[in-house]
C-alpha cells in the first residue's frame, strides 16, 4: 500500500467518524484516524481530504444525489456514503489524480470496508459523477 492510499484510507476512516457522529471536528477525526493508522500515510492528503469532503459535504451529497438513481443519500451504507464523499471530492476539485485513479482508489476502500456490493455500487455513482465533472480529461467515462 503507498502512501497515498493510506492517506485516503484514513481520510475514509475519519469521514465515517464524522458521518456517525457529526459533532467532531474534522482535524480532530483525522488525526485519530492517522493515529490508528498502519504502513506508510500521506498525512497532507489525509487531512486535506477530510477537511475539504466535510467541508463541502452538501454539495457532494447533492451530486451523490442525483447521480443515485434508487438510492436516497440517508439510506445508503455509512461506508458507501463516505467513500463517495471522498472520491467526488477528488473528482470536483481538479485535475490531480485522474479520473481512473480516483475511481480505482474508491473501488479499493469499497471493497476493504464495505459490503461484498460496495465496490459494483459506488463504481456506477463514480462513473456518473465522472461524466459530468471531468469530460474532457484523458481516461475519463465518456458519454
């Protein structure tokens, strides 16, 4: 695992600590994150990711949202949810990692915390979202 996973391994970790208890802080929910953390840990996109995804949690969830043809926001997987947040996230906020990392990365955390149809699911919402946000870029989902 690289450091960059790591980083949004924790920054999944802390997301979902904040989605189930919204009364923390999102550094505080990071650093606890990065604390339990194993192997190598980009520590700045940890805790960029985190702060940016809560931050700007409404807009993304309105993404989500619409990009989600049966399922309403409340009633997706806490894990679903929060590594939608953070994969939309690195979709809307430029062109750094490409859209087949972004989606890889996300595919990955599905599969090691969610449920056996994490990954099918939060590919398909993904592969919307990237339609929209990032048309133009090499490698991206065309329409």
């Amino acid at each position: 695992m690289g450091a960059r996973h790591g980083g949004r391994r924790a920054a999944l970790q802390a997301l979902y600590a904040l989605d189930a208890n919204p009364g923390l802080a999102p550094r505080a929910a990071a650093e606890r994150a990065l604390e339990e953390g194993r192997g190598a840990v980009d520590r700045d996109l940890a805790l960029d990711l985190v702060e940016g995804a809560w931050t700007h949690r409404d807009e993304l969830d309105r993404r989500i949202s619409e990009a989600s043809r049966r399922w309403r926001l409340d009633r997706m997987d806490r894990v679903d949810r929060s590594v939608l947040r953070l994969a939309v996230y690195e979709l809307v906020r430029g062109a750094d990692p490409p859209v087949p990392v972004v989606l890889d990365e996300a595919v990955e955390l599905a599969k090691e915390f969610g449920t056996d149809e994490s990954a099918g699911f939060v590919n398909g919402i993904l592969d919307r979202i990237a339609r929209e946000c990032r048309r133009d870029e090499p490698g991206s989902p065309r329409n």
